[in-house]
C-alpha cells in the first residue's frame, strides 16, 4: 500500500519538472528591428537607383526581383533563428569545404566579370563564392578559437592561432585573384576575430606579420612573372585575365594617390564611376533630394550596386548617410552587448563574428564610394543588388538571432549549469571577453 502510494507522488514530481533554460521565442528585437530597417531602405534606393533597368525591363521589373531575394532572406534569417547556437559549430568545415569548390570551380570555369573569374550560373541564379568564403571564415575561426581557449586562464592556445591563420591564407589564396579588396576584407575580419578570441598582442602582431610577408611577396611575384612573360602572356585567356586584374590594381592605386586633385580630373572611361560617385554625393547635400529625384542615377554605372551609398546620399543627403552608418553600428554595438553576456566562447565568437563581417563590408563599401579607399567592386550589404549578398548576409544575421535566443545570458547558476550539461565537451569553453 505503502509503494502504491509513493509511486503516483514520484510521477507527480516529474510531470511537474520544468527545464531550467527557457528560450526566448524570438531573437534580440533590436538585430531584427536593424534587419527589418535595412530592407525597408534597399527596396526604396534600389528603385531609385534602377533608372537605366527600369527603362530596359519596365517600371516594377528591377524591383521585383530584388523583393523576391529579400523575401527568400526573411525565410533564411527566422529559419536559422531557430536553430540552436550549436548547429553552425557542427557544420563550419562542411559550409567551408563547400565554398571552397565552388570557389576552385568558379577559378577554373566561371563567368568572367570586370576582367575575372567570379561567379557560375545555378538554376538561373548567379552565385559569387567569394561572399561565402568570408563566411566560411567566420565559422571556421569561430570553431577553432573556441576549442583552443586555455580553461580557466586569459589566453588562447599557439595551435589555434597557428591553425586560424593557416586556414585564412588558404582561403585569401582563392579570393585574391578575384579582388585585392575581398582578400584585404577576409585578412581585417579574421584579425578582428583572432583578437576577440582572447589572443595575446604578440600573437597578433606575428600574425599581421605572416600576412603582410605572404601578401607583398604575392604581388611581387604576380608582379614579375606579369612582366616576364611579356607577349607570351597573351597566348591564353587565364593570363590576359591575371595581367589585367594586376593592370587594373595598378591603375586604381595610382590614381588613388595621385596628387591631382578630385575635383580637378578630367573624367574618363577610367575613372568615370568615381566621379559620378563624387558629384551625386555632393548633389545631395546636408539633407538630400528625396528618393526618386536622383540626377546621377541615369548615369552612374553601377549604381545599384557597388556606388548605392552614393545614391543615398543624393536622396537622403548627409543626414541619411550618417544614419545609416550609425545602423550598421548599432548592430555591431548590438552583437557586443550580447557576446559580453553569453557565458561560453562559441556563441561570443559567432555572433561578434558575424557582425564584424556585415560592418566592415558596409565600411569598406562606404570608404570607397566616398574615396577614402581605392575603388573597388564591394556591395553595401542588404541594400545593394545582388542575391549572394542577400543571402550571406541573411544567414549571418540568422545566426546572431540564433545566439541571441538560445545562448544563456547573465543566467542563474542553474541555467548556467543546464547550458553547459547539453554542451560537448568541445563547446563548454569559457567566453573570454565576459567582464
């Protein structure tokens, strides 16, 4: 009678049970209310800036397109959402292993864009593997930091510094034919994140190091076979590609530090887009002309893409410019309040991670619409045209959400405890930036 009457008791105890970890049901609002403004912002300036498409393709053919890409974005950031923290730890070298074959593939038989290889054709859908090796980056770095943080001590191993930098190279060794700017953007997030990991300054400074050696020797080298070869060079299409790549690196960085004048060249074929750049910028003034009265989008190569900041700009003016930047920002700001209140070093990783990576294309994007950088093709995430774009940078913001909803923040010791108990082994590293 006795066991008759302690077992209901013992049920009655466990169907009472309630996990300690409680997940949010959505991610951090401000990361999606910063999503939802980006969109809102490049369906207005794309159409904007899609005066000459829409005289091809109609008036609601080039945003069309566009909407459906945001649209297939939205899906991708509330599916990842979703997802625990873990599942991008568990599929790092398998997203890695495949951006890299399609970068080989794309190296050896791509469509040949702006005098290089850069993309394929899929299902009708163009895909630039260049924007998921920086990915790829992200979540290899992530994962070899994490597991090579020394427990219970400041610091990271030598092997997981050594293995982080090993891995960047090899990944900037296929980015480099195609852009000099894309390789110089995958080295400056992997040093952001090498520095996030907890690693010593002397760690870093050796591994600057490394890169700068390795990328001077490189173009040296490019540099002097292109010369060599002289007329043989000519004999086949890879090596007109190489020698004009180098050609058109040379030219830009020349005229970057020339001493002229901006607003004293002449404009050219050369030179053309930088200075439609200027004048649509300067046409926008403090507060702008409002969307749809550009004067320099019927004219402006590109402007859908690579120069779209300079459009907003002439729209939204000075005001506009810097409100935007302050939006890439405070997503960054965002991602650091979050990673100093997560209590494991994965998630810290990939969520500054991913952030470091969406502000500084939007940075590089502006510096060079705004000739603080030399000229060079690098979309504003979000906003400029192109499905690649859309979608890396909807997966990144995805995986911070994915951070932000399932990762313990400043937690209870038995929340705490729970996260760490459902964790392997290999993810169980302390954060290393929480104060």
């Amino acid at each position: 009678m006795e066991a008759t009457e302690s077992a209901p008791a013992a049920g009655a105890h466990v169907a009472e049970a309630k996990p300690a970890i409680t997940y949010k049901r959505h991610g951090d609002k401000s990361i999606w209310g910063i999503f939802i403004t980006l969109c809102i912002i490049s369906v207005i300036e794309l159409y904007s800036a899609s005066s000459r498409e829409v005289a091809a393709a109609g008036v609601y053919g080039p945003i069309m397109r566009h909407c459906f890409l945001l649209g297939m974005g939205v899906c991708i950031v509330l599916l990842l959402e979703r997802l625990h923290y873990k599942a991008f730890f568990a599929c790092a070298w398998v997203i890695a292993f495949l951006s890299m074959g399609m970068m080989l593939y794309v190296t050896l038989f791509g469509e040949i864009v702006n005098g290089a290889r850069r993309s394929f054709s899929l299902m009708g859908i163009t895909i630039q593997p260049s924007e998921f090796i920086k990915l790829s980056a992200v979540l290899v770095i992530a994962q070899i930091m994490s597991k090579s943080q020394r427990p219970k001590a400041i610091g990271v191993r030598t092997q997981g510094v050594v293995l982080s930098a090993i891995m960047v190279l090899l990944f900037g060794g296929l980015l480099f034919k195609q852009g000099l700017t894309n390789t110089i953007l995958l080295m400056s997030i992997s040093m952001a994140m090498i520095a996030i990991g907890g690693t010593e300054l002397k760690k870093m400074l050796c591994v600057g190091l490394v890169y700068a050696v390795i990328g001077g020797g490189v173009e040296f080298m490019s540099e002097g076979d292109s010369k060599a070869k002289g007329d043989e060079i000519a004999t086949t299409e890879q090596a007109l590609t190489t020698d004009k790549r180098h050609g058109t690196w040379q030219a830009r960085l020349d005229r970057f530090f020339s001493d002229v004048p901006k607003y004293e060249e002449e404009i050219t074929a050369k030179n053309r887009q930088e200075m439609y750049s200027y004048m649509a910028q300067a046409n926008g003034g403090v507060f702008g002309v409002f969307p749809g009265n550009s004067r320099e989008t019927a004219r402006l190569p590109l402007a859908f893409s690579d120069y779209i900041f300079s459009i907003i700009i002439e729209d939204l003016g000075f005001v506009g410019g810097v409100g935007l930047l302050i939006l890439y920002l405070w997503l960054l700001a965002r991602a650091g309040i979050i990673a100093k209140k997560c209590h494991r070093a994965f998630p810290v990783l990939l969520v500054m991670g991913m952030a470091v990576m969406i502000v500084l294309q939007a940075l590089f994007h502006m510096a060079i619409t705004t000739g603080t950088f030399p000229v060079s093709g690098q979309p504003l995430p979000l906003i400029s045209k192109g499905g690649t774009s859309i979608i890396v940078t909807s997966i990144a913001i995805g995986a911070m959400l994915s951070v932000s909803r399932t990762a313990v923040q400043n937690g209870n010791r038995q929340e705490v405890k729970e996260e760490l108990n459902s964790l392997p082994e290999e993810l169980r590293a302390e954060n290393p930036v929480q104060l």
